[in-house]
C-alpha cells in the first residue's frame, strides 16, 4: 500500500498504516512521527524526523564552521573561558530534495519538525542558547537535499591552565563538539574548510591576552559505549605582561631599591634606618598578599609573580638584617675599646703606685721584680691566644687542647668584623650587584625557557 496522508492547509494529518513505506519513510500509530513542512508536502510526504537520513545505511556526514563573536572572559582561578560562538551545520537529507536551484529560509521554530544532530560542547559548564528576540537559530534548505543549521550559544568551557609562568604565561584552550548519542558508524564530522572554518578568533580583542595561533584538528571520542566523532579549536592564549609590569614588577623593585637608602645613613641614625627597614618590609609584605588574593584559588602553584616577590622580600629583608648585624658589631667594638681603655688605666694608676713606693721603699729591686711578675701574669690571662703549646712543661692533653684553642680564635677571627663602617660599605656594591644578577636569570628563564 501507499503513505497517503489528509492535508489541510500548512497542516498534514497522518493517516495510520500498518506496513513500513520505504527506508526513511516511516508511518506509525503514534502522532507526529511523519511530518511534513508547511508549503513541502509533496517533498516531506512520510517524513520522520526521528530517524536519520540514510538510515541503516551510510553515516551522515556534517560539515562544521564557527564564527567565534567574543571571548568575554578568562578565569584563572575557576580555569575556564567564556564564549559566544555562532556554529554551522551542514548535512544532506535526500528525503528533502527538491526541483530547481533555490534555497528557502524557513522558520527556526520548524526546526522541531526536522532531524537535526544531536552536537554538544565537551567540557562545557554552563550553556544557553540566545532567545531575544526570539530563538537565535537559523534554518536554511536547499534543493540537493543540504541543510544549513545555525545557532548562536553562549557557554563557559573549562581550560586547563598552567600557570607556574604567570604572568608570563601562554595557555592552550580547546573547544571540543562532539555528538552525543551517535556514533561514527551513524555519523561523521568533518571541517567544512579547514582552519578556514573559523572566523573571528584572529580580531578578539581581550583585556589581558592575545590570541597567538589557532588550528583546527578531527579526532574520535572512544568510550565504553563506541566511538563517536570530535572536532576540535585550539588556541593560543598569550597574557599581556605590561599591566603587571607596571602593578606588580616596578613597585617591588622599587621598593627594593628604596631599602638600599639605609646604606647611606650612619650607624648612628637608629630611628632612622629602622624606620626605613621596617616601612620596606611591611610594603612588600602587603604588596605580596595584594597580589596573591586575585588568585585565592590557585595557591597550589609557585608561580613566576611569587619568585619574583619572594626575591625582593629578600634582599629587602637582608637590608633589614645587614643594618643589625652591622650596629651590633659597633656596639661590640665600642665596649671592647672601652674595656681596653678602663684596663689601660688602672695599669697606669698601679704603675704611679709602684713607683711612689719604690722610692719610698730601699728595697726597690724586689718591688719591681714583683710588679713584673705582675704584669706578666695579666698579660697572658689578657691575650689568651698568645700562648706557646710548644712549651716542653706542658702535657700532651695540654697541648692539644691548646692548639684547638688557638684554631678556635683563628677561625672567629676570620669571621669577627674588625671595621664595622666597612659593612655598609660592601653592601652599596654587592645589594645592587647581586639584584641585578638575580633578575637577568629571573626574566631569561621565564621568557625564554
């Protein structure tokens, strides 16, 4: 028998059958499984839009395109973009042919009417499809049977982002669409031109990135249930490092530069190296939390911005230590010139005494053999490290322990500051000798490793 069915005017009634007319023209006791298009009846007659074109046949093959209108945001910390996208479709329904060389642009709302893919964003978050002022979808038919379906989406797509550059970074994002339920032995997806598929994507203009490249790839999703058809956008994402520069870079370092001020003050002035040391320190620890809060989230990475703060933090707070160590060592010297000064005194006063008795007393030999002994006994108990190991009266034990002695004061020699003054003195040419060294191999690696 034939698929007949009643029409009324833009409106087709099945008329229920029991046989199966032809492949992919199938009647049903259940309503709405043919349809026809208002003005194609006779093309659509036995239409079901439930069931593919080529049904049990060959794959349908559905070439893509993309207009990529705008990316309005890059989430470091929630690692995704946000993108509205105009996708294309294309596929060849031969049960939609028709005469002549015309093609008709229908309805969107007939889409329902119709089969279309059943395409979806991979790794997609959050999606919509625009409706203002009514649904942004196009269809467009043509004689040979081609469709041309077009929607206007906006979806935030997750990124994996490392950012142990930042902010000298480069990410690669993907846009992935994949079908859904049918698999590659029912459809395919191909690029319609190439690269040339998407437009766009080459004049985005974004407040922190620049897009470097692009390309396009045709991969295959194998899972547990086939393997279904992806294409794939790449892209490059390289962040503009000026505003950070001039946020992050110039402020730390010249703060930097501001502690090495204290170089220049003498030691004397207390209050005001340790106001300088103080004020720089609780600078770059504010400007370190500043720049760390923008991403709260993402405190699982060393990023390049955290090297850079922790190396000013450090010779900021060497400058900080360095005006310690170097009043300390003053301090010392003072009170051990003071000592040295007290002892040459009550010397002079015992020798005046000595010599008043001596004249006092006849027996002037004795005094000063005695006054001698005297001396000589202060003097080693004085300078301890003046002391002969090599004297044959010693014991060995003595001996070693006298030699250990000697190295001992040796070594702390070395390392006891004769001249406090000199301290600030090398530090106005290593601090800034050692920072700008630091710094070449800071923006070497980062730039170009």
């Amino acid at each position: 028998t034939r698929c007949t069915q009643l029409g009324w005017p833009h409106i087709t009634v099945p008329i229920y059958v029991l046989r199966r007319c032809s492949l992919g023209h199938v009647s049903s006791s259940r309503s709405g499984d043919t349809t026809s298009l208002p003005g194609f009846e006779n093309v659509t007659m036995g239409y079901n839009k439930y069931l593919r074109p080529y049904f049990g046949g060959e794959p349908v093959q559905i070439a893509m395109s993309l207009d990529i209108a705008s990316i309005s945001s890059v989430s470091e910390s929630d690692m995704d973009y946000t993108a509205t996208i105009y996708l294309r479709q294309r596929w060849t329904d031969p049960r939609l042919v028709f005469h002549g060389n015309k093609s008709f642009t229908l309805d969107a709302r007939l889409v329902e009417l119709l089969w279309v893919p059943d395409t979806y964003i991979v790794e997609s978050k959050r999606s919509f499809l625009h409706d203002v002022t009514v649904g942004n979808r196009l269809i467009r038919l043509f004689s040979n049977g081609t469709i041309l379906y077009a929607l206007r989406i906006t979806t935030t797509v997750a990124c994996n982002m490392d950012l142990s550059k930042y902010p000298m970074d480069t990410q690669t994002c993907r846009l992935q669409l994949e079908s859904w339920g049918y698999d590659e032995n029912d459809v395919t997806f191909t690029w319609l031109r190439g690269n040339d598929s998407v437009h766009g994507i080459e004049k985005l203009r974004l407040s922190q990135y620049t897009v470097e490249s692009y390309y396009t790839l045709v991969s295959k999703s194998q899972q547990e249930t086939g393997s279904y058809p992806r294409l794939i956008l790449q892209f490059e994402l390289r962040r503009n490092v000026l505003y950070f520069i001039l946020e992050t870079y110039v402020p730390s370092t010249l703060l930097v530069m501001l502690s090495w001020v204290s170089f220049w003050i003498t030691l004397d002035s207390v209050p005001a190296r340790t106001c300088i040391g103080v004020t720089t320190v609780l600078s770059m620890t504010t400007l370190m939390i500043g720049s760390r809060s923008s991403l709260s989230k993402t405190n699982c990475f060393i990023k390049a911005i955290d090297v850079y703060l922790g190396i000013c933090f450090t010779f900021i707070f060497g400058a900080l230590v360095e005006y310690a160590v170097a009043h300390y060592s003053s301090s010392q010297k003072c009170a051990a010139k003071t000592s040295q000064e007290g002892l040459a005194n009550d010397l002079g006063k015992e020798m005046e005494e000595v010599n008043i008795a001596s004249i006092l007393n006849s027996s002037l030999n004795s005094s000063l053999t005695s006054y001698k002994r005297k001396i000589s006994f202060s003097s080693i108990e004085i300078s301890s490290d003046n002391i002969n190991c090599s004297d044959l009266t010693m014991k060995t034990r003595e001996k070693i322990q006298c030699v250990l002695r000697n190295k001992i004061h040796r070594i702390i020699g070395y390392f006891t500051i004769q001249n406090p003054s000199n301290i600030d003195h090398y530090s106005k040419l290593l601090f800034p000798l050692f920072f700008v060294v630091v710094n070449v191999f800071y923006w070497a690696y980062y730039l170009y490793f």
